[in-house]
C-alpha cells in the first residue's frame, strides 16, 4: 500500500510539473542563437568585393548583371581584419558578419568548389583566405562571427535571382551546375571555420521547391546554435522593413509564419511592409526583427560599399543616437554596415566616429540614476531627495518570452503621479526619452500580460 501511494504521489507530482511547465510557457521563447543575437543588440556587417577596387561608384543593377573583367583588380595589400573588429569592439558591437561571396560571385576564401575565389588572384598567391582572418580576428576581440553568402545574384555565373537565364537543357543543366557550387560553397564555410553565431543568405535562398539549392540541412548539420537567415522553410530573425536602422514602435519579436519574407509576400509586403515593421504580438513563432542601414548613408547617401572620396556619407553622431534608441531601443538588434576600403583597412573617418558613438552610448547609459527588477505587476523605483529624469529603459527577460502587453510608466512629482508613458511591447529593450522632470518616484505598471511579467531591468537616467 505504501509503495502504492508513493507510486501514486509520484505520478501526481510529474504530471503537476507538466501542467505548470504548460502553463508556463504562454509565448513562444527564443532560442539560446536568438537570445545571443538580441544581447547582441549592435552588429556589424562588412561589405567587401572585386567592385571595391575599380575606383568607380558602386552600381548595383549594373554589378547584378556585368561580370567583372578583371579579377586581379583585388589586391588588399594592407589588409587588417584585426583593425576592422578592433574598431567595432571600441563601439560596443559584440557581433560581427562579413559578405563571404556578393553580387559578383567572387568567394573570399579558398573555395574548392568555386574557381572564382582568392585562390584565382596574385593577392597573396592565390593563399589568402579573408574569411579566416576575418573569424580569427572575430574571436581574439570576443565578438561573435557571421557570414553572409550571396547566392541569389552572380554576375560571374550569370544567375540573376536565383535562376539561370533560359528553359532549355543548357539552362536545365547550368541550373544544377549552380545549385551544387551553392551547396558546396555553405558546406565550406560552415565546416571549416568553428562555431557560427549567424548565416545571412543575401535577398534570401531559394529552395529545392523552388528550383534552388538545398542549403538548410547543409546549415544544420553543421552549426546547431546559429541564427539562420532565411528561405521559404525558416527564419530566425526578420528584416525589419526598410534600411534605415529604425523600426516603428510597437516592433514585437513574435511572428506569425516560420518564414520572413521569401514566402506569402502578398500578406508580408501589405501596407508598405507594416507585419515585417511591427510583427505580431499573438505570433506563434518568436522571430524578432533586424534594423540595418549602412553607416555612411548621410546626406542622399547609401553606400553598402567603398567609394574614394565619400566621407560625407557618414552619419552624424546625433543621428546615429536616434537610430539606436529606434532599433535596440524598440527591441531589435541594428546591424551596421562598414566599408573596408581598397587597402584592406576601416577608414579613419569611419574608425573615429564607430568610437564617438560607442562613447556616446556608454555616457547615456552605463549609470542609471536608480534602477529595480523582478516579477510581477508593479515596479517602484524611489528617488532621493527628487531628481530629474529623462530616460526609463525597460527590459524584459526574454529568455521567458515576450509576456508584456501592455504598461504604464508613471513619475511622482509634487502635484503627485503623472503619466509618462503608456505602451504595449517591451521586449529585450524599450527606450523612452522625454523632456526633463524632477520625479521623487517612478513606477512601472504592467496592466495586461501573458503570464507574470518578468522584468529584467527597469533603470531610470538623466543625460544632458
């Protein structure tokens, strides 16, 4: 009898942890790629190929369509990898991705699979392997690496979205000749080079159902934890709807397809991108967006690479400061493009401001005021003696999903609690910036949710 109830008494209790595990898990929960890439919250991209150094200005519907006709035009001959993460890791970026192949098909490292990579050029007699350096670079700074391959565009092969130009057998066959080098090529860079924290297939990549190659078994056999961006079967992240490093408030990390925007665009294109800007908050599938825009995109400028004598481009700090506090302070990453010029190396320019912002971002908000945590519904912050505030960032601890839907920020001044703020989606950060106001308290009310809110941070500054 005893052995009976004990027996019986177990079944309960495991059953009774299922339940509570079930009634836990009220909103999808990010992956630990996912968390990675949220914490993350400032990525890199270097945008590097043959059309770097030709002198010209850079002409993306021409490069899509005409081969380069010289492939020994590259030559890097002061190369740094070690000098582009360097300034990166100075601003405060923790993630990093380079353009492995782009538009001309020419691959930047030792491609066994594609002749037209560094094995083809004097640079280096035909040894470099910028990918390499590149990781290496990546791992002695601490910051995360990426790779993006293009494969939708190659002017070398002739493939112009995804396809070979013709329905006859040649194009038949040139068609399978392309999707192997694809397949090889993704095998390749991601065996060789250690763990990967992202893989970004340029405009997507385009399945077997579709003609395409298979490169997601590829991708999984060979990095478990990554970030997978994207084809018609899965995304792990979303663009964000436009290329100017911002997204609307609210942007939630849920979503409603397994897919971004390769798939369904009728409904994901609707109303100027509007479910890729704002996501879905009832989605069932957690896939935060991404706001990218490239660094010198300033003053009728959006150069995704070098080009002499553009220095123009480059954003001014304030405006930087407000594309972050729209990206990461709206809870997506921001991914920021850099232009390694035709020596190899960051240009100074671009060096001194990534510092300036990265300075500029600790000075507002490496030292709250006052600052609380915890689960629930209600969060006080007290204030000595009143002082004045301009900024509240919040913080959910996404790891137990998005639960937050809707909240109040609220400040005591003399005449009592006045309403700063009222708002729906948290997520991993919410930055809200106001005129200045002597408050003796803040309050956080979370007036609906799904499950107990879990809030991570809840820090109050004031910035001159």
């Amino acid at each position: 009898m005893i052995k009976l109830l004990i027996g019986t008494l177990s079944l309960l209790l495991s059953v009774s942890t299922i339940l509570n595990a079930q009634s836990n898990a009220v909103v999808p929960i990010p992956t630990q790629a996912q968390l990675d890439w949220q914490n993350a919250e400032m990525v890199a991209v270097f945008h590097y190929d043959l059309h770097v150094f030709d002198g010209l200005k850079y002409n993306q519907a021409q490069n899509r369509i005409t081969p380069v006709p010289d492939y020994n035009i590259f030559n890097p001959e002061k190369l740094d990898t070690d000098q582009w993460i360097k300034s990166i890791k100075d601003a405060g970026f923790k993630m990093a991705i380079l353009t492995a192949t782009h538009e001309t098909g020419f691959a930047l490292y030792q491609s066994d699979v594609n002749p037209y990579s560094l094995k083809a050029v004097k640079w280096r007699d035909g040894k470099g392997d910028i990918v390499r350096d590149f990781v290496n670079s990546c791992r002695k700074y601490g910051i995360k690496p990426g790779i993006y391959i293009g494969i939708r565009w190659n002017s070398f092969y002739g493939v112009y979205d995804f396809k070979v130009n013709g329905d006859d057998a040649f194009a038949e066959n040139r068609q399978k000749h392309y999707n192997r080098v694809c397949e090889g090529m993704v095998e390749e860079l991601m065996s060789r080079y250690g763990d990967l924290a992202m893989v970004w297939f340029d405009g997507g990549a385009h399945g077997p159902e579709k003609g395409g190659a298979d490169i997601l078994p590829i991708v999984n056999k060979y990095q478990k934890n990554i970030i997978f961006y994207h084809n018609t079967q899965r995304a792990d992240i979303r663009w964000g709807g436009s290329e100017s490093g911002t997204v609307p408030y609210p942007s939630w990390g849920t979503f409603p397809f397994p897919y971004s925007h390769s798939t369904n665009q009728e409904v994901i294109f609707k109303n100027n991108f509007q479910l890729l800007k704002e996501g879905d908050p009832d989605g069932e599938y957690y896939m935060p967006a991404m706001s990218d825009a490239p660094l010198r995109g300033y003053n009728g400028r959006h150069e995704w690479f070098w080009e002499p004598d553009d220095e123009a481009g480059i954003y001014p700090l304030e405006n930087l400061m407000k594309m972050y506090c729209n990206s990461v302070g709206h809870n997506t990453s921001l991914i920021m493009g850099l232009t390694p010029n035709a020596d190899g190396l960051l240009p100074e320019p671009d060096v001194k401001r990534l510092k300036e912002w990265g300075d500029e971002i600790n000075r507002r908000f490496s030292t709250p005021l006052a600052s609380t945590s915890g689960a629930g519904k209600v969060f006080n912050i007290k204030l000595a003696k009143g002082q004045k505030v301009n900024q509240i960032v919040l913080m959910e601890d996404i790891a137990k999903g998005e639960r937050v839907r809707k909240f109040g920020l609220e400040g005591k001044t003399k005449e009592g609690w006045q309403t700063i703020f009222e708002g729906s989606c948290i997520g991993h950060k919410f930055i809200h910036s106001f005129d200045s106001q002597v408050y003796s308290k803040l309050r956080l009310k979370v007036l609906e949710s799904k499950g107990e809110a879990q809030i991570q941070s809840m820090e109050a500054f004031h910035v001159e």
